[in-house]
C-alpha cells in the first residue's frame, strides 16, 4: 500500500482548479482517500479497467496518458517499423470515453506514433477488424463493457487484432510502471471539435493522427455479408420476422442495424434505448446478461407480438437473446445456450451446403459447457478448450492460420461472447445478431420454432444446465483476501463435491491434473489462477478469480436425463461449492 495521503496531496498540487474541487471533497474521508489513492490502478491482461474519479486507483486522464504512454515507449522499443503502422483508436459511447481516446491519440502522436482515430463510436469488433484492416501494430478500446454507468476502461489489442499478449502486457506493465510521476506525461493536444471530427473520412487530423471511418466500415460490413449461410430462407420469411433489437444505449446501435438491413431482415428498435447515453438511464446494468437489462424490449416485442429480442452491450462485444418457450413467455437464453445453438446452425448449414472443411475447429474456455463438445463431434469437428479471455480463442486462431492444422469454424464463451469468422479476434456481438437473426429466418422457413430447436439439442445431448456466481471482496484488502480463498482450496482434500465424486481434480496454476486413482497428468494449457474440478467427462465445477476486480467466480455444468433433475443437481453442487469457499 503506498503513502496514500502524500500522493493525495502531490496530486491536489498538479490538477487543475476544477479537478482540485473534486479532491477537496475527499480530503476528510479516508475510505475515499485510501479507494482512489492506496492502490494503483492495476494493468492486467486485459488492459485496466476502474471507476471513473481522481486518483491513481481510478480512471482518469492521468492514469490514461501514463497507460498510454507505457504502450508507446514498448512500441517505440520495437522499432520504427511498428511506429509507422501505427495504432488504431475506437471509443464506445460510456462517459469520458471519447475524451480518453482523444488523451490516448495526443499521447501516441506525441511519441511520434501514427495514429488511426474512429471518428465516432464504435465497438470492440471494428477496432479488432481495423487493427487488421489496417495493418496497423496495435489497437486500443475505451471501454468498460458490461460494467455499470461509473466505470470505464482501456483495452490494449495486437497486432493480430486479438488482445494482447500475455508476454507483450508484461513488457508494457514494466514500462507503465517506471513513470512514476503520473504527471510529466504529455500528449499533443487536438484542437478539432467533436462535430469536425465526426465529419471526417480517413483524413489527416494532424501530425501521425488520421481519422477513419466509413470505408473501414464498409469493408467490415462486407466481411460479414460473406458469413451469410442462408440467404434463401431470408429472401422467403424475413417479412414475417418481427426482431426486437435494443443497443442499451451502447455502440451496437448502427452497426447491428446496417447489417441487419443490408442482410434485408427488419428489426425493431426500442427507441428509449437507441441514442448514445453513458449514463445508462433505462437500465441498472447494461449488461444483456441481465434480465432487466431486456425488460424493454421484451415489452416491445408484446405489443408487436415478436418472438425474439437482441440486446448488445455498449460495446457490442456482447449479444443477448431473448426467445418465447411453448407457452408463449419469454425466456433469456444463457450465452451457454445461444453458442450452442449457433454453433449448431453453423456446423449445420456448412454441412448441408457442402463447405464443412475436414480440418474443421471450434474452440471454447475452459468454464463454457460441454454441450458445444458433444455438438461439435457429432459433426466430426475438433473442440480445443481455452483458458477464460477471448485473445485465447483468437490466438488459435492465428496459430491454425499459421500452420494449417485446422479451419476456425466458431468460437465462443459462456459470458455471451462469440464470433464467427475471422475478420475480427475478439468477441462479436455485430456478426452473431446477424447470425442469429439469420438463424431464426431459417428455422421459421422450416415452420421451427427456436425453443424446439435448443430443446431438441438437450433431447439428443442430456439436459445441460449451467449456473455461475460472482461472490465479492471489498475495501483495498479484497485481491489479497480472494487469494487466500484460493489457496485455501488448492490445498484443501476435496473428493467429492454435493455427493458426486471428483474424478479429476486440474489445478491450472500448478498445471497438473490429478485423477482419482492418483496419476497425474500435465495440463497443456498456460498457468493461470483456477481450480476445476470435473465430476463426470461432460460436468464440472470451477472456481477462478476476476482478472479485473475482486470477485471470485463460481462455474457449474451438469446434466441430466430431464431439465428438472439436472437443475436440482446444479444447485446442489453450486450450494456445496460455496460453503467451501466460505468456510
């Protein structure tokens, strides 16, 4: 814990009036000092992500400009040739976003990095797609994701489009942490109002900083055109299609639409969610996981008597779905669930069309059931299980790519995170609401509904039920509390979980497997943080921490012969794994 009252201090010194208003506020608070002041904002694998405030455990552009600037002193250390491609910028529609991707550009550009700049907001999937578009070295994102209204966050990508290395993010770590003084970080500053930016079109801004745009765009819609598998089933029923769409005020809004158009499927907006918010004023969580989250849009879908509604988070890296069962209320669908179902079309339509390559793949983490397994193989396909973040699906990507052994097919994460192609490396939610949207065409041109299509799944693979659960840790002591819970486990004989025996016990940070009969295996997976224990071949229980917060995160898959039995056997198994972390 650093000298957190000297360092409130030191930065009452150096921000500006207005801000010093802000800190003034906190001074007698000492929770508050030690939340924003304590503990440094942490840069992990994902790039760093915190509440938008003064201080160095917060988001703010001081904390931006030195994450920035550990990002340029890596590039610069690479070489010219990685100045000279460049960076590409992209923003969703959270509060300060723009403003931290303009403190990113100035920063870059200062460095003398080139700089490619979206002109407005768009999502996780076109900054990835761009990166590649582009040839560009690297990508940034501001965004938080599915995180409540006072967060945000920065997302640092590869030149592959997939976020960055584990390797690369130790190197930038290193450099971020050497700027000691927050504040003898400079960036060039941009003079061009938000207005004259959104007006441009791959135009110079300034010196190494180019604005992109709608020919970028443009070539990302036709990425995704080419990902179409049943343009017959459109043309013939997208009429009779009624799909409510809802961006949660995110950046979803345009791109989910001009896909959906120039697929001809019509959509529905639900226009109090339409418009770019960074409060967030219609939902608690613009999360799609959420049911509440959907409430809007189920509502509309009533009143136009529709089946389905999307909702994308703010960006739209995530997509969540909706569907009525068989009697007629609707259900959200888990993203378990809505993978499985794609991946089914997909696998499905390629084979019937006659282009399921032999070398087909798909991949999934390791905490994604196991129903995408069996799925996968009845179709004749490899499955490849990954470790928890999309830069690991994208990274096989790249190594199929590379060597050949295989055809990417699909690709996806119980935490409604999928992607179809390869245009992109990181989660899709563009492509899988016009893939999803596409789907239902199909079905409803063979008079199926979608709830009798995941039910036929379960009739033919067992009654898959997954559940996860965040349990929280708070105040400036909760990363290392979430520790101790962790290692308490490893360390703790567990041979049975709610009566089922444990026939494998994988801890993944020691990256050994030990079976019930005492062999051990190695786990050929890089070392991380997380304990799974499987209870049969197609069920398990894991337990790994948040790379973001201080949240541990409980997983469980099981099945049974009916839904019924196999919920009552979650429940029992997840009970049973809380007590064991609580205890």
């Amino acid at each position: 814990m650093s000298n957190y009252i000297e360092d409130f201090k030191y930065w009452l010194t150096k921000v500006s009036a207005d801000e010093a208003k802000e800190l003034e506020a906190i001074k007698d608070n000492d929770e508050q000092l030690k939340r924003r002041f304590a503990i440094p904002l942490e840069f992990g694998t994902a790039g760093m992500r915190g509440i938008i405030a003064l201080g160095t455990g917060c988001l703010n552009r001081y904390t931006v400009r030195r994450a920035t600037q550990g990002v340029a002193n890596f590039i610069k250390q690479v070489g010219s040739d990685a100045m000279e491609k460049g960076v590409v910028i992209s923003y969703d529609t959270r509060n300060f976003s723009y403003e931290f991707a303009l403190e990113t550009a100035g920063v870059l550009a200062s460095n003398g990095i080139k700089v490619y700049l979206y002109n407005d907001t768009h999502p996780v999937p076109m900054c990835s797609f761009a990166i590649r578009h582009l040839k560009a070295f690297a990508g940034i994102m501001i965004t938080a994701s599915h995180n409540p209204k006072e967060y945000n966050g920065y997302k640092v990508y590869g030149e592959d489009g997939a976020q960055m290395s584990p390797e690369d993010t130790s190197v930038v770590v290193k450099y971020i942490d050497a700027i000691k003084d927050y504040f003898c970080v400079k960036g060039d500053e941009i003079k061009a109002s938000r207005e004259q930016i959104k007006s441009m079109n791959n135009e110079m801004l300034q010196e190494n900083i180019m604005v992109i745009g709608k020919p970028v765009e443009d070539a990302y819609f036709a990425e995704l055109a080419k990902l179409s598998l049943s343009p017959e089933a459109v043309s013939e029923v997208a009429s009779k299609i009624k799909i409510v769409y809802t961006p949660l005020h995110g950046s979803g809004y345009k791109p989910v639409t001009t896909i959906l158009k120039q697929m001809k499927i019509p959509c529905n907006v639900v226009e109090e969610q339409k418009e770019p918010d960074g409060n967030f004023p219609t939902v608690a969580v613009p999360n799609p996981e959420q049911p509440d989250a959907l409430k809007m849009g189920i509502n509309l879908a009533k009143q136009l008597r529709s089946n389905i509604v999307i909702g994308t988070d703010p960006d739209a890296d995530r997509m969540g779905v909706a569907i009525k069962d068989n009697n007629g209320e609707f259900v959200l669908l888990s993203g378990n669930q809505i993978g499985a179902m794609m991946m089914n079309y997909i696998l499905m339509r390629r084979k019937d069309m006659g282009i399921l390559p032999a070398n087909g793949a798909v991949v999934k983490t390791i905490v994604t059931t196991n129903l995408a397994d069996m799925i996968a193989k009845s179709y004749g396909m490899e499955v490849y299980n990954v470790l928890t973040g999309f830069k690991f699906i994208g990274e096989k990507i790249k190594e199929w790519e590379a060597n050949g052994k295989h055809t990417f097919l699909f690709g996806y994460e119980e935490s409604f995170g999928y992607l179809s192609g390869t245009h992109a490396r990181d989660k899709d939610a563009v492509v899988s609401a016009m893939l999803f949207a596409e789907m239902a065409c199909y079905y409803e041109s063979k008079n199926i509904k979608l709830y009798d299509v995941l039910q036929d799944l379960y009739k033919k693979f067992g009654y898959f039920v997954e559940v996860s659960k965040s349990i929280a840790f708070g105040g400036v002591n909760g990363m290392a509390e979430m520790k101790a819970v962790m290692d308490k486990l490893r360390n703790r004989p567990i041979n049975n979980i709610a009566g089922l025996p444990v026939l494998k016990f994988m801890d993944l940070q020691a990256g050994v497997s030990k079976n019930i009969d005492g062999s051990e295996q190695k786990i050929e997976l890089p070392k991380t943080n997380v304990l799974k224990f499987m209870l049969s071949e197609d069920e398990w229980c894991c337990v790994r921490p948040s790379g973001t917060e201080p949240k541990l995160k409980i997983y469980v898959s099981v099945k049974g012969d009916t839904q019924e039995l196999a919920k009552i056997k979650n429940q029992n198994v997840l009970g049973f794994v809380e007590m064991l972390v609580n205890n």
